[in-house]
C-alpha cells in the first residue's frame, strides 16, 4: 500500500511543475474524475489532458508554486487497488498557503506501476 502512497506523492511533486505532460503518466486509461461539476470519464490522452488543464489552467493566475498531499489514509481494495484519502495542500510563492481541497484517488496497480484510475474531489 506504502507504494500506491508513494505514487501519488510522486504525481504531487509532478503536479506542482503545473506542466500537462508530466502529470499524464500518473493516471491509467481509461480513468474517471468525480467533482462537484460532474462525473468525466476520460478515455484518452487528449480528454486527460483536457481535464487536467481545467484544473491547473487557474493556478497559473493565483500565484501558485507547489502542492503536498497531508493526511492520507490508505483502503486497501484488493491486491492491486487502494483507496487513498487526503488533503492537498496547494502553496502561494509566498509560501503561504493558497487553498486545501479534499481528495481520494482510487491506485490500480499496473505492472509494477501504481496509477490513478479514479480521482474524486
């Protein structure tokens, strides 16, 4: 489970580059994302990057520099699924923080790689 945990701490460091290519290996295909604005199943490459513009797109404009991933807590599923919770933690260049949102991923592991194949927020 330690490395479903580790991945996802891998796509923060990844994430907080704010660049679409470097946060696209991290999720398997197909994979869904659940928000308040509905439910997006993403059967590519380009809806991925699409989806995850939507997201980083506006952190360009407030000032962002990094995100951590704080308080997981790790379901595990079956042998290659884990459930894990928590809260990013997104930071100003200040330093200070910008936001916290809570989010759960739902890892599968493929091969010896763990990726995302649901993320809900």
């Amino acid at each position: 489970m330690n490395d479903a945990l580790n991945a996802i701490h891998d796509y923060y460091r990844a994430f907080s580059t704010l660049e679409l290519d470097a946060c696209a290996p991290f999720f398997s295909l197909p994979c869904m994302f659940i928000s308040p604005q509905g439910t997006r199943a993403v059967a590519n490459h380009e809806d991925l990057v699409r989806v995850l513009a939507s997201v980083i797109d506006p952190l360009r404009t407030k000032d962002y520099q990094r995100s951590e991933f704080v308080e997981a807590q790790l379901t595990s599923v079956t042998a290659n699924a884990v459930l894990v919770r928590g809260m990013a933690v997104r930071y100003r260049k200040s330093g200070e923080e910008l936001e916290r949102v809570p989010l759960s991923y739902l890892m599968q592991q493929t091969g010896t790689a763990w990726k995302i194949s649901v993320l809900v927020a």
